[in-house]
C-alpha cells in the first residue's frame, strides 16, 4: 500500500518523470493481462470497440499517430 509518504515523493517528481512511472506501471500490467480484471461491462465495450474496428478497419488513428497529436498539442 502506498503511504502518505510514499504519494508526496511521488507527487514531487517531475510531470516527465511521473508519466514514465504511469508507464512503467502501464507496462507491467499489461506484461500480465490475465491478472488485470475486466467487468462485464468493459468486457461488452471491447467486444462492440471490436466490431466497430472490423466493419471498419480504417477509421480511427493508430497509437502513434494520436500520441504524436497529443504532444505537439494539435
């Protein structure tokens, strides 16, 4: 469990450097999806994100295309 402590240490990183924590974090849950709980809701979310993909496989933009929106700030 993260301490009050622990959260002011982490809270006294700079934005860059907590960013790269969240994704580390990010990372290591995703190294082990199996252990990482998905209601049925979320489960019948993906399912429709899914099917939208596979009518249309072409809408929507790639991770590194909105990622790179995202850091010019457009």
């Amino acid at each position: 469990m993260v301490t009050d402590r622990r959260l002011a240490e982490l809270f006294d990183l700079s934005p860059a450097e907590r960013i790269l924590l969240v994704e580390e974090i990010w990372d290591s849950l995703a190294a082990t999806p199996d252990q990482v709980p998905v209601t049925d809701a979320q489960r019948l979310e993906l399912d429709h994100r899914l099917a939208a993909r596979d009518r249309d496989p072409h809408a929507g933009a790639d991770w590194e295309t909105v990622k790179t929106r995202i850091t010019k700030g457009s």
